[in-house]
C-alpha cells in the first residue's frame, strides 16, 4: 500500500505552519482537510481538496 505525505510548510500559509500528514492517499486528505478547516480557516470543498491532492507527495521519496 502506498503512502502519502503532505507538509503544510510547501503549502502557501500566512501562520507559518509546519505539520506534516502520512499516511495512504484518502488519509492524508481527510486529515489534511480538517486541518485546513480547523487551523487555517478553510472550508472542506472539492477545491481545497484538490489543491491539497495537488500537493500530495510518496512519503518513502519525502523521508529518503
């Protein structure tokens, strides 16, 4: 199974955030989602969610 991994710090953000999120692909998002909504103020819609599935990279080539 594959993993995916997101870092709010190659996101454009003004709170200087710097979490990152693994997991499989649907994980990632979710949990990216709901953080975008809970810290950056975003709405969960089908754009953030392909801006973030944009910027969704394979964790092993992130972590090597």
């Amino acid at each position: 199974m594959a993993r995916y991994m997101i870092d709010c710090r190659k996101v454009p953000s003004e709170s200087g955030c710097t979490l990152t999120i693994a997991g499989t692909e649907d994980e990632v998002l979710d949990a990216a989602a709901a953080h975008a909504v809970a810290r950056h103020g975003h709405e969960d819609t089908a754009d953030l969610r392909e801006m973030l599935r944009g910027s969704l990279e394979p964790a092993e080539q992130a972590l090597a």
